[in-house]
C-alpha cells in the first residue's frame, strides 16, 4: 500500500534533479556550520574543497584508508566519475550482492540501483523501513527527499557516519550493508532529518519522526539533540539520548547507552559528550555533566560527574580507573581495561588496599598510570 512506484520515483528523481549534491559550483556560495558542544563556528568553503572533502576515509579516521582495489578497478571500467566515492562504491556493491543472491536483485535495484545518488537511495530506505498504514512510504519519501536534498551539513554527515559504521564495526560487511541493514545507522539518519525539522518549527512532525523510530528500531533519540558527524551506533537497540543532550563528533555509542536527565527539572539538563568519546555497553550518564574528549566509559557504567578528557570511567557510580593512549579511543573501538585494572579488583574483593596505582599496561594497552579513586 505504501511502496513507492517506479512512476512515482521518475517524478521524484526529476524534481530534485536540480538539487544534486555534486554541483562544485556551489561550493563557494555556501558556509558550512560546525557545531560542537563548546559553541559553533562557520567555514566559508573554498573552490574544489567539496571535492577534497569527499575523501571520506579521512573524515571518520583522520587517515587515509586504502581502497577496495576490486571496487576501484570496477569503477574505472564503467567509465563513471569517481565524484563520490562512497556512492560510487554502494553502486558496485549491489551489484556484486544481485549477483550472488538473485532472489535480492529486485530489492537491490529498488533501494539502491535506480537511484541517482546516496540521498536518493537514503531517502527511500527510510521511507520504506519507517511506513506503516497511516504514514505511506510516499509521503516520508516525499519528506526525507525535501530535507536531505537541501541540507548539505545532512548530506556530509550521512557519509561520515556510513564510514564510520564501516570501520569501526567489524560486523559491517560493506557501505551497502550500512544503508540496506543497520538500525544504527537508520535511526541516526532519521534524526538528522527529524533534527532538522525540529529546528524549522516543524516540532510535531519531528516528533511523529521520533516515535516511529522508536517504534521500530528501539532507539529513542530527542529531535533536539544535537549530534556530529561520524558517529557509531553499534547494534543500536536501547540507545536514549536526552533533548538537551550534545553528542560531539566521532563518538562510538554501544547498545543500551542513556544520555539523560536526573529528574524533573526543565532548561539545559543532559550529558555533553566531547569528540572521540568510546561509551560502552549499558552505560548510564545522567544529569547535566561534560564527558571529555577521549574519554571512555565502560559498560555498566553509572556517570553522574563530569568525566576528565582521555580518561577512562567504570563501576556504580563510575570513578577514573586509568587513562587513555589513544587521542579518540572511539576509532580504535577497544572496551578492555587493563589487565592490572582486574588484578586490582580482584585484590579488593579479597580485602585487598583500598587504593592503589595501575601499572603500565603490558603489551601496549589502553591506560596509562593513574592513581584509582576509591
């Protein structure tokens, strides 16, 4: 009842035609606004750094990744302009996948083949994922496609964040399989457009956004909350983040994270999460605190203070037990702490001392010396 038409998409991809996200010219009309959880500033772009910018390796790891060398060569045969690599690299993925599983090449054309650009193809995803009997596929497409297609801060993030689910979550077979499968990254898309509807007034709508992803996906996710760009939500279900919450970039977010409040008090009351942050499994961080930059949280974690940059927190509540090497431990994704870190514990519930130095952790761990807090 709700699926789109190929009619209907020949309309679609003929209106928004003109909004490509390849037009370099446009590039040196527009300023891109950065926002952290410090405060925002504004970037006028120069001519051609669109084009540099869409090296989107470089945005999610801060390093050049080396290129699927069956992908590229692919590419090159077809003869298309490495515009978008990402895109492009989607594009030849579907294509190896209809041919391995027949039985998928309808779906794989629908959602990604007919389509023109990661937007278009997005913006069907969702529609399709989020629809249900009172809310058509139509009329999402029609919303996702208007607020992408003229938003560029939503047409970067939605590649900074697919690069991320690609090299951060070994789970992630391909670029394809990020925008095809991965709740995560439905439901961070489906904020960014419900964000940004929030801030145009449309507050009802984004709500009605809000709750469908809820519904669906088990995340529940405040159109206010202000998010960055290279963000991880691993496995997803359970994920809450707060209206008042600021999620920095390159932050890794593992199931059952909360970000919320302490109470019933209303203005500025969530966490603000710095850049780089790596949150495990089930943490709990509520009230209005600042997680450094760098910082990591362990799973199970209770936070109700703020949290030193690089430093790393665990147990009811959560205390330093260490710090960091690694200048954004979400890229590295490692969750252990210190094989001295459990010698310790294992000594306190023996009546061991009640405090006592983390050596250094052997074989080039994740924590430096540092003095437990007991």
């Amino acid at each position: 009842m709700g699926c789109v038409s190929e009619e209907r998409w020949l309309y679609s991809a003929q209106m928004i035609s003109t909004h490509t996200v390849l037009e370099e010219e446009e590039t040196t009309k527009e300023a891109v606004k950065v926002e952290d959880f410090g405060g925002s500033k504004s970037k006028k772009q120069q001519p051609g750094e669109l084009r540099l910018e869409r090296v989107f390796p470089v945005y999610a790891v801060g390093v050049v990744s080396e290129p699927d060398p069956n992908l590229v060569a692919s590419v090159a045969k077809s003869g298309c302009k490495p515009g978008d690599p990402i895109w492009d690299a989607v594009g030849e993925e579907a294509k190896l996948e209809a041919e391995k599983e027949p039985i998928l090449s309808s779906f794989l054309y629908a959602s990604i083949l007919s389509h023109h650009c990661l937007e278009q193809a997005l913006a069907f995803v969702l529609a399709n994922r989020l629809q249900n009997p009172t809310l058509l596929a139509t009329q999402l497409l029609d919303i996702f496609s208007d607020v992408i297609m003229h938003d560029r801060g939503i047409q970067r993030s939605i590649r900074h964040d697919i690069q991320a689910f690609k090299d951060r979550d070994p789970s992630c077979l391909s670029y394809c399989s990020a925008l095809l499968y991965l709740k995560g990254y439905h439901s961070l898309q489906t904020h960014r457009v419900a964000h940004a509807l929030w801030n145009q007034g449309r507050k009802v709508l984004a709500s009605a956004l809000q709750s469908r992803v809820s519904e669906v996906f088990g995340v529940d996710i405040h159109p206010a909350a202000k998010i960055g760009e290279g963000i991880l939500l691993d496995h997803a279900t359970g994920i809450v983040i707060g209206e008042t919450a600021v999620v920095g970039d390159r932050v890794s977010l593992m199931q059952g994270v909360t970000l919320g409040g302490t109470g019933k008090e209303i203005g500025d009351r969530h966490p603000k999460v710095g850049q780089g942050a790596l949150i495990g499994a089930s943490a709990t961080i509520l009230g209005n605190i600042r997680i450094g930059e760098g910082a990591m949280i362990a799973a199970g974690a209770l936070v109700l203070k703020d949290v030193p940059p690089h430093s790393m927190v665990a147990g009811i509540p959560a205390k330093v037990i260490g710090y960091v090497d690694e200048q954004d431990p979400s890229l590295t994704m490692k969750h252990d702490a210190s094989r001295e870190f459990f010698e310790y514990i294992a000594a306190r519930s023996s009546g061991g001392r009640s405090s006592e130095m983390i050596g250094p952790q052997e074989n080039g761990g994740t924590s430096r010396d540092a003095q437990v807090e007991t």
